[in-house]
C-alpha cells in the first residue's frame, strides 16, 4: 500500500480512502494487520465485492453469489412469461436458451459450488422446464424426462463437462487454454489408465479450488474415457455415462 500511494503521488494521483475498500481473505484467525490505510486515513472494510459478475466474500462461501444468481433469473424468467402469456412452448423455450440460461452458466466453472448452491441453482431450469411442458400439455414428468423431452442437460452436467472440457485440454497440450493451466497438472499413465494430480501449492487444501475439483471428477472416469484422445468422443463418452447414472 506504501508502494502504491509513494507511485500515485509521484504520479499526481490522490487516492482517497473512503472511495475505497479491502476485504480480506484468509483462514487464519488471528492477524497481524488489522487496517489499512492510505494517506494515513483507514480504508473501509467490506465482507464482500462484485467482480465482473461474480460476487467473491470473504469466507469464499459464494452463499451471496448463489441468492442473486437465483433471483435475477427468476425475475427476468417471470417477466419473460409475462410478456409471453401466449407463446407456445417452442418459443418459451427458445427465450429461456436465450436469456436465462447465459445467466445460469456466466462464469459458472469460476467458482465451485456445494451440493445445496447446485440444488438451488438447478431449480431454476427445474421450475422453467415444467410450466414449459405444462405448455406443451406434457403433465406429471419428471425432471429428467423434462430434460430429455425438451432435449436439454441438467446445470451440473453442463458445468461438468465445461470442466473436463478444459482439463481434457490440458493433458493433450491444446493450444487454446494457458500453459499456466497446464502447470497446475501431473499426468501420470498407470496401468488403470491415465491419472492426474495436482502439483503442490498453499491452495491445494482448498475445496473451493477449481482444478482440485475438476481432478477429482476426472480420475472417476471410468479408464476408457480417460484414455480417450479424441475430445468429441471423450465429451460424448461423459454424456452418455452420465445419462446412465442418472436413471
């Protein structure tokens, strides 16, 4: 902070403190600083900031982030039903693709949610999926013969294969995802095929960490899949598995 403040001034910038904030993220319990400051003025507390969408506290719980997630596609779902009172299901769905689901999935494999944030998350496309089949007059289905009947895939599997999509891409050197990604991984060909682990870092303890958990989904993988090379065949393999464990 004294770096940047000696810069600013050297630069003819005035930073003020009040129009500024920290929030700090640590497990430890005790700290040896309690404030900052610039100017010799405090620099305000927050528990929680808005980054380019995401909201991050400062327990990495992503509680805050799930509640607006829900209720801004809520919200605009319900106003989209509004102004569609008479719209078929064919069109219901087609602005539920289209403006909601982007919602649903902006930056979706950034952060890792619980079981109960999933849940919540899911009922979204649970509670649009059945007014649209109520639509179509297909009444009394299930979850999973809503997805199937309106040819879609449940939010976490989406998430899922977004995330061994990318890590598919690390271990076969793909051009198109950062070689510090790549870094982050150990490939090891067993005998029960290919296995990864994750190099050794202050994160690795955290179940928050994205790459921990994409790992853990990919060494599940029953071995033809992990060994697949071709990466259409490997997220069609991951479709078609996932299918059966969910009947």
């Amino acid at each position: 902070m004294d770096n940047i403040q000696d810069w600013s001034t050297h630069n003819n910038l005035k930073l003020n403190a009040q129009k500024s904030v920290h929030m700090r993220i640590t497990l430890r319990k005790s700290i040896d600083i309690e404030n900052y400051f610039i100017n010799n003025e405090s620099i305000p507390k927050k528990g929680s900031h808005k980054h380019l969408g995401i909201i991050i506290d400062e327990n990495l719980n992503f509680n805050e982030q799930t509640e607006r997630l829900f209720n801004s596609c809520m919200k605009k779902w319900n106003f989209l039903k509004r102004l569609s009172k008479f719209a078929n299901s064919t069109v219901l769905l087609r602005l539920y693709k289209t403006y909601v689901l982007p919602l649903l999935e902006y930056a979706n494999i950034c952060w890792v949610p619980n079981s109960t944030q999933v849940d919540k998350i899911e009922s979204v496309q649970r509670h649009i999926t059945k007014y649209i089949c109520f639509k179509n007059g297909k009444l009394n289905m299930s979850y999973l013969q809503r997805l199937e009947h309106l040819n879609l895939e449940s939010l976490q599997l989406r998430r899922e294969i977004k995330g061994l999509i990318i890590v598919f891409k690390c271990i076969h050197n793909f051009t198109d995802v950062p070689d510090l990604w790549k870094e982050n991984f150990i490939v090891k060909n067993t005998r029960n095929g290919i296995k990864l682990e994750l190099r050794k870092t202050r994160l690795k303890f955290c179940d928050k960490n994205y790459f921990i958990y994409f790992i853990r989904i990919f060494n599940l993988l029953p071995i033809y899949i992990r060994n697949e090379s071709k990466l259409s065949c490997f997220i069609q393999n991951v479709k078609e598995l996932k299918k059966i464990v969910s009947n």
